[in-house]
C-alpha cells in the first residue's frame, strides 16, 4: 500500500474528505518525525513504537575495490511492533 492508497482507505473508514484525510495522515507523520529528530519515543498501544536506534562507527569494504573504509557513526529510525499488531499478522493456530 502506498501513501496515496492508505490516504483514500481513512477518508473512506472515517467519512472524512480527500483533502482532510491528507492532512490528518501528514500531520501524524510529521509529529512522529519531529519527535524522533529530538531523540524521543513515540508508542502507540498496540501497533507499535517509533524510537531511534544508534549505530556505531564500524569498517567496511567497497564493495567495487574491496577498499577498507571507514563508516560514521549514525543513527537511523526504528520500528517495533506491538503484541496486537504482531498477532493479527500472525495469528496462533487453536489445537
């Protein structure tokens, strides 16, 4: 599902408008961003949590040369599902 997909699947479950189910989907991805930039966690009951995880500086290889380099130290966003998320991807089999 891209974007523009999921965009027209909440106007049409809320009866909201093209426009206002546009702006209701931006402005949450935006909280969320800017509450990563500043290093914090956002956890919504049981989807998920967005957090930021730190990846230390390591070395590595040029894959065209086979060069060693040098890789920087980086911090990249993370996402861990929720247990209800997680169990209606996955649902347990009844014996």
């Amino acid at each position: 599902m891209k974007k523009g997909e999921l965009i027209a699947e909440f106007a049409k479950r809320t009866e909201m408008s093209g426009a206002a189910a546009n702006d209701a989907v931006n402005t949450l991805i935006a909280i969320v961003t800017e509450r990563l930039k500043k290093g914090d966690t956002v956890g919504i009951t049981g989807f998920g949590t967005f957090s930021v995880a730190k990846r230390a500086a390591r070395k590595g290889r040029n894959p065209a040369t086979g060069e060693a380099i040098k890789i920087a130290a980086s911090k990249t966003p993370k996402f861990s599902a929720g247990a209800t998320l997680k169990a209606a991807v996955n649902p347990t089999k009844k014996k």
